[in-house]
C-alpha cells in the first residue's frame, strides 16, 4: 500500500535526508587511497549518533542470512550494492558507492554517492557522470500525473544510450517511516506504466548502473552482490517528495560536490 505524506510528514523526511546528506559529506572529505572503508563506517555511525539519529543500516535483516552489521554500505569497484565495510585500504583509481540511511524523529533518510579515490581511469569518471545524470533525469520525470514507468523509462534511456547497463534486480522505492515503503520504483521501463504519481509521494529514486553487463553475482557473505564480469559500477541515490505538483528533492548532494571540487 502507498503511504502519500502530509506537508509536515514531508519536513520531516527532510531533516532525516539532510543528515544522510551531511554525513556523505563528513565521508568525502576523508576518501582518498590508503583509507579503510571500515575507518569510514566509524566516521558515519559516530556523526549519525551525535546527531541524535541512529544508522538505519545498522541490524538491517537478511532474508539470505545474518543482519547488516555496519552503518553504511561501502560498494568498492564491481561491488553493485551493500558492500560491507572492511579493513582493506582503498587504492588509487578505486570507486566506492557510500549508502547510507539514517532514522531520527520517526521518518527515515537514505542516499547514495560515489566516489572516486585518487585519480579514477576517464571510462570510469564517465559512468560516474552518466549515472550521475541519469538521477537527475529520472527526478525530472517525476511530476503529478506521470507514472512510475516515465521515471524508469528516463534512467534507462540515458544510461543505455551511453553504453552502460542498468541494473534490473534492484530498485528504488517508496520511504517514509520505513526504509523500504510501496512502491518499487524500477530504473527501467515504458512510457505511460506503472503507478501514477500523485503529490504527497515520497520515493527513494536510484540508478546502479554497470560499465558492462548488468548480470550480477552475490558475494559470500550474502550482502555484497557483484557485476558477473567484474566490471565497475556507480550507484547514486536521492530521496524526493512529490510537493505541489513536482519533485522536491530532500537529500542534497552541494556539500559533497564542493568537497569534491577543493579536492580537484
């Protein structure tokens, strides 16, 4: 069943999704080689508990096996999604996917971004841009009236167009007082399909798209799911309201992209 949030619903989703923001922000002023992704996972839980919030990852339950034991997912190079952290330094030309999901005041937030550590091979920065982009196109698609399969239809498009593959087996989705609310939302599809968006819709839009084949394989710890063909893959993740007809976008990326041009 879809949950459509009121206006103060919605602020408070906000103030979750900006925490999320905040924290991918602490995240990207460290990420550089020879840092652990386990190193960055402390960096998260403790920012996320300061501010009086608790990582929603953290204890998230497997249908495959043991719960989620980190604050956030760290998806180094072929790793697709929920990658858990560890104690292998990353390299120079690695990507890292950072997931990260945080519930405060009974709402929850969630958003994605990666990274580049070092200095990344071009073929790499451009999936980055390309899905980068693909987010921002599927959120331009999610206006009152239209249907979730526009948003899928826009994703799919953009990355295809490009070369790449988009994932199929993993999906964006609604979120509010659960991480993981109706509906799915596929970054895949037809014009014209699926659930019509309404105002008051929240949903978590996010593109994992691989420099090859979109096949996938699941890593023996029953979390971390790979590219088959060991290829790398971006994953970058917004969480939007739909407020007074269009898209409000409720995470926010500005602070990482500045980090990230002092870095350059």
């Amino acid at each position: 069943m879809i949950y459509l949030k009121t206006d103060d619903e919605i602020e408070l989703l906000r103030k979750a999704n900006l925490l999320v923001s905040a924290t991918l922000a602490e995240i990207a002023k460290v990420v550089k080689p020879g840092v652990t992704t386990r190193e960055l996972d402390t960096l998260a839980e403790q920012f996320i508990r300061d501010h009086g919030a608790e990582p929603t990852f953290k204890g998230f339950p497997n249908p495959y096996g043991s719960p989620f034991p980190a604050s956030i997912c760290t998806s180094v190079n072929e790793v697709v999604v929920h990658g858990i952290p560890n104690d292998e330094p990353l390299k120079d030309g690695d990507i890292v996917s950072v997931d990260c999901g945080t519930f405060i005041e009974g709402f929850c937030g969630d958003s994605c971004y990666t990274f580049c550590v070092g200095e990344v091979h071009p073929e790499i920065k451009k999936l980055l841009q390309v899905t980068k982009e693909s987010l921002y196109k599927g959120i331009e698609q999610a206006i009152a009236g239209h249907r979730l399969g526009d948003i899928g239809y826009a994703v799919q498009q953009h990355c295809e167009g490009n070369g790449f593959g988009v994932v199929r087996e993993f999906v964006g989705h609604g979120i509010g007082h659960d991480m993981h609310e109706d509906p799915q939302v596929p970054n895949y599809g037809k014009q014209g399909t699926g659930k019509q968006i309404k105002n008051g819709l929240c949903i978590a839009i996010e593109p994992m798209i691989t420099l090859g084949s979109p096949e996938l394989a699941m890593l023996p710890d029953r979390w971390g799911v790979i590219t088959r063909d060991g290829k790398p893959a971006a994953h970058f993740e917004h969480t939007i309201a739909i407020h007074h007809g269009k898209a409000d976008i409720l995470s926010s990326f500005a602070e990482i992209e500045e980090i990230e041009r002092q870095k350059n």
